[in-house]
C-alpha cells in the first residue's frame, strides 16, 4: 500500500499529526488517480489517530486507578480529538468539492461520498466542546464501573471475576454471587443516574444545535444509518416483542421445571 504517511509516526499528539492533516489540505488534486490517492492518505493517517486514540483507551481501562493512563487519555481527548474533528471537516468539505470535479466510481465510491455529505450537512463547530464534555462524562462512567469490587467467599473480586459464580452448578452460591453483584450496583446507582442525565442533556443539546428535534434523529445520521429508520427499528422491536419473547419465556419455563425451581 502507497501512502505517504510515515509508518512510525506517533499519532498521540496533535503536533505529530498537523503537518499531514494541513499537507492534505493544501495538496493539488486534479485527477481521479490523484483523488483516490488523497483519500487513501487521509484514511492511513486518521487509522494512525484511532490506533493511538484506541491504546490510550486501552491502557486506561485496564487500569482505571492508574491516574497517568487516565491524564493521557483525557489530555488526548481534550487537546487532540477536538482539533480532530475540526480538521476533519475540513478535509469532508474538501473531499465534496473534489469530487464534484473529479467524479469518483458510483459503484465503489457511493457509500464513502454519502456518509461524508451527511457528516458535512450534520456538523456544527459549537457542538465539540459538547462532545468533549461527553467523553468526560463516559470516562467518569468507566471509572466507577471500574472501581466496583465486591467481598464473595473470603476474597475481594472484580464484578467480571464474578461472572463464574453465576454459573456455578449449585442454586446456592449462583443466587448468593447474583445479590452481591446486584447490591453492588445498585450502591452507585445515583452516580450513574447523574451521568447519565448528563449526557441526556448534552446529546439533546447538540441535536438541537444541528438542526434536529431529538437525539435519535441526529444519531441516525451521525452513524450513517440509511438503510433503515427509526421506524422500523420500533416494529422490530413490536416483532421481537410478539414471537420471540414467549418462546424465550417456554424455554425459561421448561428449564425452571427442569430444575424444579418455582416461579
């Protein structure tokens, strides 16, 4: 693959990327080789940012007490994705225009020049900072889901080191691992319900700045769903609701008779 984008370029700081990203935007493109040469540039260096986006991420999830992963993670987020975003509208805007007078393949480029149109008509500059703020709200999220142990059977465990019990052969100790787990959830259920408000705000905001009514209208959008609405994810959902809800509620009712656990 021809690109010319370093392969070992550090794509964690914006001072590292920005000469790439304005490369792009300056260089002279006048052919249909040329165009897709431009798009396969921008697609090898925004891979570089989500490859460092998604490290930092990794790193602090794996360690959500680790301060120094969290503060590079958030310092990314804060100083690098928002000059992400604004840049790439940008290159969207200019990828438009390309086009227009170098016409790509429908067939190959269809999807691409769509969803790129879409992030075009969807943006809006005061929309960042909000965006921004919810990935704040998401880490804080992490955290306190992170941070949930419990004492099970002499031994402090992780929720997910829980997950055995609830599958242990005797009623007993999978009921017993349930409650503890249940209870310790429900002990953070006010911090959650606060971030979750949070972001219910923040999102409705940002809708209504793009023009929308709700949410759901600008998320489709956002996430390039064009091949079904949000209509018919509610009759799929009527339909799941229809059939296959009692055939589950049969099979739980012949496993519980199995068992001989009353209802």
């Amino acid at each position: 693959m021809n690109t010319c984008i370093p392969r070992n370029l550090d794509a964690s700081t914006w001072e590292a990327v920005e000469p790439h990203f304005d490369e792009l935007l300056a260089r002279d493109v006048t052919t249909v080789a040329a165009l897709e040469q431009w798009i396969l540039d921008r697609s090898e260096l925004e891979a570089a940012c989500s490859e460092a986006r998604a490290n930092l991420y990794i790193s602090m999830t794996c360690d959500t007490e680790s301060s120094a992963n969290v503060d590079a993670y958030m310092t990314f987020e804060r100083e690098v994705v928002p000059r992400l975003r604004k840049i790439g509208f940008e290159l969207d805007k200019r990828l438009v225009e390309l086009e227009k007078a170098c016409p790509l393949e429908a067939h190959r480029y269809e999807v691409l020049m769509r969803d790129t149109r879409a992030d075009v008509e969807i943006f809006r500059p005061e929309n960042i900072p909000l965006q921004t703020r919810c990935t704040e709200l998401e880490q804080q999220y992490d955290s306190v889901i992170g941070a949930m142990m419990v004492e099970f059977d002499g031994s402090e465990r992780t929720l997910p080191q829980m997950a055995k019990f609830q599958e242990a052969t005797d009623r007993d100790v999978r009921e017993r691992a349930w409650r503890t787990v249940a209870d310790r959830r429900l002990a953070d259920a006010d911090r959650l319900d606060v971030i979750y408000d949070d972001l219910i705000a923040l999102r409705d905001e940002m809708a209504k700045n793009a023009g929308f009514e709700s949410y759901l209208g600008y998320n489709f959008k956002a996430r390039h769903r064009f091949d079904y609405t949000p209509e018919d994810c509610r009759e799929f959902h009527k339909a799941i609701e229809a059939v296959a809800v009692p055939f589950a509620r049969r099979l739980d009712a012949r496993r519980r008779a199995d068992l001989g656990v009353e209802a």
